[in-house]
C-alpha cells in the first residue's frame, strides 16, 4: 500500500450530476476496481464496485479493516435494491417510502449478487441510498453498486470532511472528491430487517423514535445495551472512532469534571476538553474545544468527529469529554463515544 497518487476532485455539491467531468473521472476509476473516496449526508465512504471480489478487497486493504466485518451497499435509488436481496420484507416498505434517501440501512437476505467480501460470508446484506447530491451522481455516473464503509483507517474515527479522508487515505486510494462537509456527521442508523421485528444493530442518523413513528416497536440489539458505567482499567483500548490521545468521558458536574482535568495537569500531562458550548466556557484546561449544543443533539452529532480530531495534531496527552443524553441523537452520540473512550470516570 502507500503506492497511490490519490487524485484530489474538488466539486461543488449545488452544482453537480452524473455528466460533471470530476465524477465521469472517479466514475471511471470505480469501474476499473479501483476505490473512491466520496461524501455522503453522515460521514465520507470509501467506495468500490460491490460485484468485483477484488475492488472490495482494496477497501480492506487501504482501511486496514478486518476482514469478518461486513460492508454495507449503496444504491442510486430505490428500484436497485431488488437487484441485491432475495426480497423486501412487507414491514421495510413503509420505511423505504419513510426514510430513502437517507441516513437508513436496511439488512435484507442476500441474493449474492454481491461479491462474498462485500457481506463477510454472512446470508444478509445491508443497503443504503445515500442522500446527497455528490453520492448520488457518483453512482448513476458509474451504474455500479458500491460498497463502501466510512472512508478512515480502521479504528479512527469516522470522516466528515475531505481533509479527514486526506489524512487518513492519502496514498491509499486511487481518488478523493470533495463535496465539502457532510451533514449529519454521524453514521447510518443499520436495522436489521430479516425478523419479524426489527432490530437497531447500530444507532445513528434516523433516530429509534423517528421508526417507530412510522412501523411500531422496534427492537435495539441487546450488545448495544452494555452498560458502560463500570470505570474501565486505563489503556484497555478500544478499536473505533479513538483520536490520537487515549479519550475518557466524564459523568459528572461542572466542579467534578474541572477537578479531573486538574488533577490530570497536576500530573504533568496537556489536556484536551470535548464539551457543549453551554459547558466549555466554564472549563479551563490546555485546549478546550466546543461540540454543538446540550439543547441540540443532531448539532453534537454533526460535530462529533471533528472534535475528536482537532487534538491530533497538539500535543495533547489526554481528551476529557461530557456525556449528552442518551435521547433522540443523544443515542447514537454516546455509542461512538463509548467505543472510542477508554475509560468513564463518574463522579460518586
Ligand atoms: O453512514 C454510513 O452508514 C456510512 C456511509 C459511508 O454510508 N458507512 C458506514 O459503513 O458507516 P461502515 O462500514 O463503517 O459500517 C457498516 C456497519 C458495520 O457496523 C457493519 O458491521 C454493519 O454495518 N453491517 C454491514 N453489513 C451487515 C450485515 N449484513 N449484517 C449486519 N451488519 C452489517
Ligand atoms: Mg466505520
């Protein structure tokens, strides 16, 4: 790997289909197996062609992504999704009419027209149409199924401008379009539809409410319900969305959460803070850094990301951030915050 001249598109996203000269260009990479960089309404993908067993194997390889973790499949519009599952469940129609475009993946049984990386073995595969104008002229301009993860080195976290996927792929992958900011900052919400209720294996852009508003009860996968408060041994790391600098939440009020951050400079170590712009200006440390606001769920989502990769380049030994309410987006928020925190401390 490292072998790449990446080539950089910079496109205008108000401007754009599948006749620009850039996406013709990007298009025409993707059909020869190679893998793409491009914007979507939660984070930036990185795309390969989902038939071809070798153009998905460049996405593993340029992400350093285990190989048992499956991608999920975007379409164009709502008319390609026959062409990849065995068939479509009664109860996804109203939320394919509900929720596509958009930041929803559905998993449906597999018709294996997708090469057998694309789903990791597995008899399910997920789909997606992305809301967004770039995605969207990328993918009629290639007439391709493209697999396509969020576009950073496994473990980081996830890309919501093109410079993130500069930093993390350059090198790597054949191309880079940049569509400018994505919008919802956070993943798609995957719910699995292969039962007779559905399941939230991974909260994210379409909130648990929202689905139900429209089909009734749905389920959250159990393995999303581990409780995180148990304060976890420092450098018991774990693999997503972590910055740079080890990551600890901090439960507690605003003279609970100054106290940790001075201890931490008591003992000599630079630190960072990740907190609502209600909280932040309350805060002293050696960097603090604002992320949306408590009475805004989808602002935090939106900046999440980008907060957890403004200390990268400082020097900056520890990042302390709140918690945000497990409500609405707070729901998705605090899932990739507890996966890429190695330890919570909670105040007694
Ligand atoms: O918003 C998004 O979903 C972004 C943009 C680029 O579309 N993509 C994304 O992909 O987040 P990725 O690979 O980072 O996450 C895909 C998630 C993983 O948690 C994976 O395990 C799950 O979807 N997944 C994919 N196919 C699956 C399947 N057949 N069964 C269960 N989970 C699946
Ligand atoms: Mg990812």
């Amino acid at each position: 790997m490292g072998t790449y001249e990446t080539k950089f598109w910079n496109v205008d996203e108000h401007h754009i289909d599948h006749s620009n000269e850039y996406i013709l260009e990007a298009a025409s990479l993707l059909k020869k197996q190679e893998v793409v960089a491009f914007p979507t309404e939660t984070v930036y993908g990185l795309g390969a062609d989902a038939t071809s067993e070798t153009a998905v194997e460049r996405i593993f390889a340029a992400k350093g992504r285990p190989a048992d973790n499956p991608l999920i499949v975007h379409l164009a519009n709502k008319e390609q999704i026959k062409e990849v599952v065995e068939e479509i469940p009664d109860l996804a129609h109203p939320l394919i009419e509900r929720f596509l475009p958009g930041p929803l993946t559905l998993i449906f049984k597999s018709n294996g027209s997708c090469a057998r990386n694309v789903t990791a073995g597995l008899p399910t595969v997920a789909v997606r149409i992305p809301d967004h104008p770039v995605a969207k002229a990328l993918l009629e301009a290639c007439e391709l199924p493209l697999a396509a993860p969020s576009a950073n080195r496994s473990g980081r976290p996830s890309p919501t401008s093109a410079q993130h996927v500069y930093k993390d792929l350059y090198g790597r992958v054949a191309g880079i379009v940049d569509g400018g900011a994505t919008g919802v900052g956070l993943e798609s919400t995957v719910l699995d539809c292969t039962g007779e209720v559905p399941v939230i294996l991974r909260p994210g852009g379409v909130t648990k409410q929202d689905l139900e508003a429209v089909i009734g009860d749905v389920e959250v996968d159990s393995a999303l319900d581990n409780d995180q408060s148990q304060p976890k041994s420092p450098g018991m790391k774990y693999t997503h969305y972590a910055p740079e600098a080890p990551l600890w939440l901090i439960e507690g009020n605003l003279s609970f959460f100054q106290h940790q951050i001075d201890e931490q400079q008591r003992n000599g170590k630079r630190v960072g803070v990740i907190a609502s712009e209600e909280h932040a200006s309350s805060l002293s440390a050696d960097q603090v850094q604002t992320c949306g606001s408590m009475q805004d769920l989808r602002q935090v989502a939106e900046q999440l990301y980008h907060s957890l990769r403004v200390f990268d380049p400082e020097k900056i030994d520890v990042i302390l951030c709140e918690t945000f309410p497990k409500e609405g987006m707070g729901e998705a928020v605090m899932n990739r915050l507890s996966k890429a925190a190695t330890q919570k401390i909670s105040q007694p």
